[in-house]
C-alpha cells in the first residue's frame, strides 16, 4: 500500500456534542444507573453497553475498515467501518432514514392514496411498555386491527384488502420522556377484485379512537398487566387519553411527502444540532425545533433518556401489515417473477458471505453518491476488508494514523487532542461501511433496515 493513503469521507464524530458527552460520562453512567436511573428509565440492560462501545467506535479507522482502490489511477483509499446502531449513534441512524424512506416508496408502497395516522396512549399507560418493551409488539397489532375493522366497514366490498405499515416510536418532542406511540402510513381506502383500489370516504375518528382504546385496554387486561376495576375506571374518564391523528390524503403522484412521510416513521429520536454539550457543567442543553425553548439535563441523565429508546437486539419497530405484510409481498413478488425487492442480505451469514454482503451494500448506499477517487473522480472498488487487530494498526501505524491511546474501550475523559487526518482527505458527514454483526443482517428481506 503506498503511503499517504488518504481516508476516504471521515467524519469527526468525537468532535459531536453527543459523542463528547458520551464519551465523558459513559463510565459513571454504566456505575450509577441502577441506582440513579433504573426506576424511570427502566432496569440496566447490557446490550446498551455494547450499542454506546460500538457507537463511540463509529467511523473510527481503529475499529477496522475496507481498503478502496480507484480503478482509473490506482490510488488507496481508507473507509472505516460505521456502527449502524439504530437510534443512539445520530449519524448511522440518520442514513438509514434516508434509505428506509427511498426503499419504502420504491419497492414497498403501491400508487394509491395514503393517509399518516398517529395513535398514542395515554401517560398512565407507558409505564407498562417501558418495563416490557415486547408489549410494543402487541400495541402496534392494536392499531392494525382497529384499523382494519374501521376501513372494511368503510369499504364494504368483498374480499377487500387494505395495507399499513405501523412504526413504533417511543419519543415525543422531549427525547427524556418515554412516550411510546405508533405512526402509521395506511392505504386510504382498500383493494379490492382485480388490481382495484376504492378510497375510504371521510370518516369520525372519534369513532376509530374508541376501537383503539378499546382493543388496548383488552390486551393490557389479556396480560394481566391491568384489573377490570382499572379498565371501569378508564372508560369512565371523560378524556381517555388515548388519542388518533388523521392527517390529509396523500396522492399518488405527491412523490416528495410521501417520501418525507416513509423517512418520518423511523425517525431519530434526537437532533444532533439542537443539543449544546457543555463539559465544564457536565450538562446537556437541548433547544426545541422551533428554537423557542430549551432543556437542561445533567450529562448521566440524557445518556440515560437517549438509551431508553434503543430498541432490543433484533426488535423490530416497523411492522408490515395486509397488503404490505411479507407474506403478501412474497407472494406478489413470485406471482410478477421478478425480485422488485431487492434481497441484499442473507440469513446467518458466514464471513465470506458476509464480505459479499457488504460489496452489495456498498454498492446499494452509494448508488446515489458512489465513491469516486477525489484526484481523478474515477470509481472506486473495494479491494479488502482489515479487520485483523494487529493489521490495522501495521497499516494505521505505517500511514502515521494510529493513535497509542485510541480507544479500546470508552474512558473517563477524552484523549488529548487527536491527530489531523492527511490533508488530502475528504470532508464529508456522510456515513462509512456497515459493521458486522448487527442484528440487522439476520432477515432476508429488507424489512431488516429496521429490525
Ligand atoms: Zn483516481
Ligand atoms: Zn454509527
């Protein structure tokens, strides 16, 4: 490898304000939580600890990365390895928004009107989902099923067959609080004989909200995680507190909004631009989107707000449903022959596999902006993955990259100040290379962005 090998797009993520928090504070944040924060964040569980280890490695060339070569001048590149936390590390989760909405309007949706749907519980209620995060699962099944039963009887036509797709979100304006709720991007109406479509007519939400509430007080009893007595009581209440959002038909040719509304449904659970981190105070200010108010949260507590929206390994916070659903979508795919959807990744990968998977992947992320030589624009094509501990640092040690200190696990306080990268490098917010490993790249269809 000759030298001066530059880094292709690094990004600077010890320099964020939530990395820096993060890294500041993770230590005491991992010794005090049962105590401090279990009661209103929910109990300790380890596979944070190894999300915030990956996150506070995203994008750093220690962690392992792939060897690009320009296939015009022959010039190295280095890429780093991204961590593809989904929620905690801003940047991986805000590239998959990007990618879950494209992919969502291009291989799942069918030209038919859509409407957003929004149902929420009320703040009684949360607690319970906090503590048994599979009841998720559960809530997302009662508002597909209030749904369904609400537009069959609006569209009365035999055999009628509608679609969602119901994402889980369990964060409100304010990331501290847990607030788990569901978006929704349903057909306007349903399908019904051969490849036709009628739109539901307007209908009294009121109505679907008390199917809603109905079908959760049901499930939480069926649980055993409430009493009659407690049901009684909650339908006596003049406002329930659960509540449905409608918003405006979309059209089919309203491209744009139905992309934006795709990307919506997995949104992050925190702007990266809003939060101020100040390490003197260890202190976190976080401004509201219209910039009109702000909160102030001691450091240990935003990483324990921020960690309580870090879905299980392997949970799956969208679901598909009807039309929509796997079935359905595997059946429509073998009926047309074709694969409209692309399968990027198989199921219990071994490492040769996964190398592949990843050339796919590569190659399906940046198909947009792919990676071109920033001397020549020539395109660029992956020669080699390091992932050898002793290789990286040869070859980052060689490239006068590699930092003694860099981090084999989080610490206390951040190393003194890290080296420049070359100056040939490319600025660039962008993401890297997906890791392995992640509990995305266990599902053969690309219902895996969000699983
Ligand atoms: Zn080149
Ligand atoms: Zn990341």
């Amino acid at each position: 490898m000759p030298d001066a090998c530059p880094v292709y797009r690094p990004r600077k993520p010890h320099l964020t304000p939530h990395h820096q928090c993060v890294q500041d504070h993770f230590d005491t944040f991992e010794r005090v939580y049962e105590e401090r924060f279990a009661k209103r964040y929910g109990f300790w569980r380890p596979y944070l600890k190894e999300v915030i280890y990956r996150y506070l490695e995203c994008g750093d060339l220690h962690g392992g990365f792939a060897r690009l070569v320009c296939q015009t001048c022959g010039r190295n590149f280095l890429l780093a390895y991204s961590c593809k936390r989904r929620y905690f590390c801003p940047s991986c989760h805000q590239k998959r928004v990007v990618e879950f909405g494209e992919w969502l309007c291009q291989h799942v949706l069918k030209a038919v009107p859509y409407r957003h749907f929004v149902f929420s519980i009320p703040k009684i209620l949360r607690r319970f989902f906090l503590h048994d995060r599979k009841l998720l699962a559960a809530l997302s099944r009662c508002a597909w099923e209030s749904l369904k039963a609400f537009l069959h009887a609006a569209v009365p036509a035999p055999r009628a067959t509608l679609g969602a797709i119901v994402a889980t979100q369990t964060f409100g304006q304010w990331p501290d609080r847990y607030h788990p709720h569901l978006h929704v991007l349903a057909t306007d109406g349903a399908f019904y004989g051969q490849g036709l479509f009628r739109v539901a007519p307007r209908f009294n939400l009121k109505d679907l909200e008390k199917l809603f509430r109905h079908s959760v007080l049901s499930m939480l009893l069926r649980k055993g995680k409430i009493t009659r007595q407690f049901v009684r009581m909650m339908e006596g209440w003049r406002h329930s507190g659960f509540n449905v959002f409608c918003g405006e038909r979309i059209y089919p040719h309203q491209k744009q909004s139905l992309e934006r509304l795709a990307a919506y449904l997995i949104r992050a659970s925190f702007a990266q631009e809003r939060m101020e981190y100040l390490p003197e105070q260890a202190a976190v200010i976080y401004h509201s989107k219209d910039g009109k108010e702000q909160k102030t949260y001691d450091a240990l507590e935003w990483i324990a707000a921020m960690g309580t929206h870090v879905p299980l390994r392997g949970e799956q916070m969208v679901r598909y449903y009807g039309e929509f659903s796997n079935r359905v979508r595997g059946t429509r795919r073998k009926a047309h022959q074709i694969a409209d959807i692309p399968t990027i990744l198989e199921p219990e990968i071994s490492s040769a596999a996964a190398r592949k998977n990843w050339a796919r992947l590569i190659q399906k992320v940046y198909e947009v902006s792919p990676l071109v030589c920033s001397r020549c624009q020539g395109p660029l094509k992956v020669v080699s993955f390091i992932e050898d501990g002793q290789t990286i640092r040869k070859i980052l040690e060689h490239l006068g990259l590699w930092l003694a200190n860099a981090r084999p696990q989080p610490r206390a306080h951040s190393p003194p100040g890290l080296r420049p990268l070359p100056e040939e490098s490319h600025e660039d917010s962008y993401s890297q290379l997906p890791a392995r490993e992640e509990e995305d790249y266990s599902q053969a269809t690309p219902a895996h962005w969000d699983s």
